[in-house]
C-alpha cells in the first residue's frame, strides 16, 4: 500500500510534506530540541502552536470576531451531547434536526437525551440517497436551533446550499469536508469537525462557535463539556491532544501557503471529483453511483458494482496496485473513494485509470 | 534542550527506542506501507494494536478477568464526570472523596455536580504536605464508591497503602504512577489514567473496571459517557485517537520486553527517587522537600529553594547544562523533577551531580 493512494474514508491521507515535519517533531522539535510528545502544553512554544492553528483557520475561513475557534478532544461525537446540553437543556423550545445520513442519525439520538428534538426531513425510507432542497424543508422559525450534517461520508452526499433560517442557529457537523471550500461563517452559529478527514490524526476536533451564545449557558454542566471552560482557558483547560494539534497547524500552514487558500482547494477538490464522476457516468451500469447527481460530494464518491463478487474483484485487483481504504462503510458495503483535500489529483487520475481497466475487463 | 535530560511533569519522558519506532510509523507502519496518522481505525491491523495493547497491560498488571481495560479520550478530567454519572447518579448514597492536593481537589469539583460528596479528609489547610494515615479514614462502609488520587503530581506525595474498604467500591486516579509498580487489581475497581506521564502521548486515557459495576448503570447517559458503550466497542466506539494508543502499545512492549515487568520498573523507580531525595537531605536548608518524608513521591520531587531569586537561578543554570521541565507547577511554584517509567537512571545521577554543585556554590 501506498500513502498516496490512500482513498480511506478517514483517518485518511495527509499531505506528505506534513508527515516529514510530523516525523521530525517526534524524534526533536527544531528549535526546542526535545520531542514534541515530551513537551508541555503550558509550554510557551505550544501556546505559539494554539495561536498559529487558530490565526490560520481564521484566516482561510476569513471567521469573524464573532466566532471563537476550540480545540477540543471526544470526536464529533462528544458534539453530539455538547451542543444539546448548551442550546437545547432547559431551553423550553425543541431543536430541528435533520436526518441525511449515516451520521446524522447518530446525532440525533444523543440530542433526545437532553431535550425534544423535531426531525424536520428524514431520508432514511430512501436510502439516504439524496437530500433536501431548500424549499422542501419546513424549519421551526423558533427552534433552538438546527443540526445537520454538511457532507454524509458513508452515502457520499453533500449539501451545496445552506439549509435554515438565519435567524435559528446554524448548528452544522462539517467533519468531512471542513477547510475544502470557502462557506459564509457569519451564517454559521456552531461549526465542528473532527481532524481525521481533512485537518490532521484521529484524536482532536475543532469547533467554531458563536461566543454570544455562551451568553445564557444552563448551569450545571461538567467542566469539560462546558465550551466557556475551553473558551476561557484557550483549548488548554485540560492537556489537549499536543500532538494532534501541532499536525493540525502543519496542514493549516499547508493550506496557506502549498495550496493557496480555500478558493483553489475547492477548484482543485472540483476537478478530482469531476474526474471521478466522469467515470461512474460513463459506466453507470458497473459504477453505480450512490448519490443523486445533484447531491454528489466532491469528498466521498461512493458507489456499487452489479454484485458483491465483483466488488470484492475490483477490491482485490485495486489491493494488488498499491490503492488502499477503497471498500465502502461496514453500514453500506460497495465502494468509497474518499478524495480529501490531501489526495493528489494524480492519485485520482491513477484511480480513474484502474477503473477505466476494470471496466474494459468487465464490459 | 535534551529528550534524556527532561524531566516535566507532563507530556513527559518517552523511552528513546518508543520515539524511533512513533517516528517510523508516522511515515509508514512496517507491513502495511502506511502511515498510522492514514490508517483506519477499523483496519484489522488497528484491531491487533488494540488487542495487544490490553493484552500487555493484562499481563504488566497480572489482570484478572473480572476487569476490562478501555482506551478513551477526554483524560482523567473526563473521568471526574463519566465516574459519578455511573456510579453517584440515582444511587440514593453519597460518594466519598480524599482531598489531597491540587488534582483531587478538582476531581470533587465535578463530582458534586452528580450528586452528594462526603469530603473524608481535607489536606488543604496544611498545605497538602502530608496524605492521611489509614487509621485516620473514617471512611464510610455504605458510601457509592471512594475516590483518591494516588500520587499528587503537583505536590509530590505519593500513597504508599491503599485508603478504603474493600467492601466500597474503590475508584483511583493513577495518572502519574500508572504501571510504575505492582498493584493489587484485586481491590481495585475502577483506575484511570492519562498517558501523558508514564504511558504514552496526550490524547488518550486508559480505564481499568470492574464490569460488574456495569450492572446497574443508570438510563440516559450519553453513549460516549458510557462505559458500557466503550466496552461493547472494544475501545472503538467512535474513532479512537490511533496515534496515541500505537505509542502506548509501544511503551507497554519497552515495559515487558526492555524493563522487565513492574517489579523490575518498580525497583529501578525506587533508585532513582532515593538517589535525588538524598539529595534534598543533604542540603535540607537549600531544598526543602514539599513531601512529608513517610508520603513522598517516587514521581515527582517537588521542593523549593529559600528564595524565588535562588529558584530562578537554579532554573537558569539548570537550562543551560540541557536539563528542562524543573520549573514547578504553576499552582505550587518551586521546583519539581518528574522522574517517570522512561526517566534513565543516569539522567537523574546528572540532576544529582548539578544539585550538589549549585548548592557547593550557594552553600
């Protein structure tokens, strides 16, 4: 196997110039001289980390003071029950919730324990194939807020227009595809994401969060899944995932300066996905494309082949030529090429190139 | 700076070959052609790292069946909250905690927002130099459960019986001495600790409990504050920090293969604490051990000087010879020498040789 065609659906590829750096940190941080996973978190070389990674998201996000940047561990799962415990516990009002996927789902049974929670559209009798338009989603003008989740990693959708009213806040999980494209923060009231798609290793997740919400928080929620405690301590209240974090720096810097910006991420994220679909379209009846077109993730591009046996034969000859983390979710089976930021154009041009081969040995 | 010479409280000391074998990984696990920073979490290889992670601490603590072993994120502060959620939650009785310094002081915090806490014995007064005797427990024998930390990072003392009674639920906070000597699992029921001392990166904690606590769990707690969710999961409920628990499998190899089991690490901790608390009694006037002498640490050595200009120059002189991470907690202040697992004996001999030097020169 190969890391540079690594297609998992995370943890998946990085850049390679970031693993070298990675790599280096371990054996000895230049200019301090020890081990990055033997240096202090109150260090003031770890500080300058925390305050580089942030200055940096804001920068390709172009976030507003509004909005408070967080490092903080537990995945997007531990988001799943934070947000609720801030927004929904308490409040007297129920949150919309919608149901596109895999992960949303999951997200919406954490959210049950702490308050009501409306699902305003639920895809699943469909087969999370496809998603809402705007105008089929009838949104509470008054709901605490409302969640969803911007890329559905296992089904291979994403959202291209922002769901809701901007007078409800703006709740999304964008774990799969943050940093690809440039979005509107200020239409954003919570944005989380954990590293292992775009940003960074398993183990750290960012959440950017509209401090006025902060504002009226119910009491009596533990410390560390209180986000006024991280906010006040800047991501350090506890020892965060130092290494983890330093990575997400790397790639952020990455972004900035390798590949100019979120603009041209999203251009050069457009044209491996182009390529990719290319593909599935000029084999619909092998590549079966699990997403309707106009949902299709540049991220994720998952789709079946007419039956298992030939699923495991494209698995087993893509294995031979050094592409790995092809096989679909354990929840959908089939195929899933996940093409992250980090994924070279020339990988997906080699993985086009194989399908291309299977299918002339398949027609 | 130098890796050897480091001697902070945490993210500490890593053994050398650990940091060689991390840094390889980074850039491709040996007999998968990947980088672990790529690799999925539900990969059969992460599946094998997992399993023989467990295993080795099985092994390393003489385990007994009775217990499992989970590997979670959120470090031991998510513990202060995911313990009374089990075990204080609806239980109709009250927890009892020892307040012996800095961390256990916080973890009471948190406990109270779950129910009632009985604080049995309070060391804040007297400065936390001293841990309570047995005798003096009056510990009560319908209580939820007993909560103490075993070694007082900060402070620098260190339990050196077992509070309690056998017949309470028994809940222990290892974070700094974690697999630093043999102990009774036995009479344990649940241990926790975070890896960023003796066991491997921040980012991960290693719970040790007793399943059948499990029992009688109550309803509606958040499935990632569930340790029965992590069990079912085999640690990988959501996606695990990978990176980390790769390093503590690393460690628990060096523990088994290079150390020798706990008995040997244990013994060779021993020297290295009694050669630096010589030390101190040589120049009783000059460091004045925080510790009462019956309590003190085989961690952590935590003394002051007479004056904060002395300390400062100690520090200075310190760093210039390669030492780094002697700068006390910033709650206590003074000096501190961690000295965990990975700390080689010579390096402490080192801080020994500069200690009788600087006080030859400020006697």
């Amino acid at each position: 196997m190969k890391n540079e065609l690594n297609f998992s659906g995370g943890p998946g590829i990085l850049p390679a110039e970031v693993l070298t750096q990675a790599q280096q940190a371990i054996g000895e941080v230049p200019q301090v001289g020890l081990s990055i996973l033997g240096i202090s978190h109150r260090s003031d070389w770890f500080a300058q980390v925390v305050a580089e990674a942030e200055a940096n998201i804001r920068t390709l996000l172009r976030l507003p003071d509004s909005h408070a940047v967080l490092f903080l561990q537990g995945g997007a799962t531990l988001q799943w029950t934070m947000i609720p415990m801030l927004l929904l516990r308490g409040s007297g009002k129920s949150a919309d919730y919608l149901s596109t996927g895999y992960w949303s789902a999951k997200a919406i049974a954490e959210a049950t324990l702490e308050g009501p929670v409306r699902v305003v559209w639920d895809g699943q009798a469909q087969g999370y194939h496809r998603l809402p338009r705007a105008t089929e989603l009838a949104c509470s003008p008054d709901a605490a807020y409302l969640h969803y989740v911007s890329n559905e990693t296992v089904e291979g959708t994403q959202f291209h227009e922002l769901p809701g009213h901007d007078s409800v806040p703006r709740v999304c999980d964008m774990s799969s595809d943050f940093l690809s494209r440039p979005v509107d923060m200020d239409r954003y009231d919570i944005l989380y994401a954990h590293a292992q798609k775009n940003l960074g290793p398993a183990g750290v997740t960012v959440v950017i969060i509209r401090k006025s919400l902060l504002d009226h928080a119910p009491a009596g929620i533990p410390a560390l899944l209180d986000y006024r405690t991280h906010l006040k301590a800047g991501s350090i209240y506890n020892t965060p995932p130092v290494f983890a974090i330093y990575v997400v720096l790397l790639v952020t810097r990455w972004l900035l300066r390798e590949v100019g910006g979120l603009e041209a991420m999203a251009a050069i994220n457009q044209r491996k996905a182009d390529a990719l679909y290319a593909v599935l379209d000029e084999y619909p009846e092998l590549y079966r494309g699990w997403a309707a077109r106009e949902d299709r993730s540049l991220m994720n591009v998952a789709f079946k082949l007419p039956t298992p046996e030939l699923e495991r034969e494209f698995l087993r000859r893509s294995e031979l030529e050094g592409f790995s983390g092809l096989a679909g979710h354990r929840s959908l089976g089939g195929i899933r090429a996940s093409i992250y930021n980090a994924m070279p154009l020339a990988s997906v041009e080699a993985l086009c190139g194989f399908m291309r081969g299977f299918a002339a040995g398949n027609g």
